[in-house]
C-alpha cells in the first residue's frame, strides 16, 4: 500500500495511479474508471493530505499494510454476502478497498 498522494492523477475525464514499486517489484500504471475516479475524489476530499503523504492511512500509521487492508476487505466481504470478495478481485486492491469502504458504506449506512 505504498501509493502516495502524488501517484494520483484525477480529471473529469481520465485518471489513473502509479503504483511504483507494485507485486514483483514491477511499476504499473492502472487506469481509473468514472466510478473509481468520482469515490477517490470523494475520498481525498475527506482526507485532504499532503502530496508526499500515503494514499491510504490507519488511525496507527501515516500508510496502510496489506494485512490491514486484508481485514477492512474481510469485514465488508461479511457485512455484505459478497462469498467471493477478496483483495484480488479487482486489481489493484487499492481500488478494492476503495470501492469496498466508500461505496459499501454508503450502501449500508
């Protein structure tokens, strides 16, 4: 979870994330659909941060742990009755758990 404010581009009509360093060691640029786009701009909206600052954060640590991200996946796999939710089911899994805590919570309140 090492994506950092910075590797963020967002418009109306395209984005994307770098991920720098992601499995494998490999760099990666992964476009964002209008979905993905409009939550994470919802997102840095309520996390206004600085640019160096980690994308994602715990109340513990300025970055999240994959094993933190593990457990939030886990908690709305149950909540929800998605069986087949995982980090892996969609790539990355910074856009799971996007997805997964801003649009799952908006759902079940």
């Amino acid at each position: 979870m090492t994506v950092r404010i910075s590797d963020t581009q967002i418009t109306d009509r395209k984005g994307q994330i770098t991920v720098r360093n992601g499995k494998g060691g490999k760099y990666r640029e992964i476009p964002l659909n209008n979905d993905v786009r409009k939550v994470l701009a919802l997102y840095l909206a309520e996390y206004p941060r600085l640019a160096n600052d980690y994308l994602f954060f715990t109340n513990r640590s300025p970055k999240m742990t994959t094993r933190a991200a593990q457990v939030i996946v886990e908690k709305y796999k149950e909540l929800t009755g998605i069986a087949h939710l995982n980090c892996h089911s969609c790539i990355p899994s910074v856009i799971s758990w996007l997805l997964i805590r801003y649009r799952w919570m908006s759902l079940l309140g």
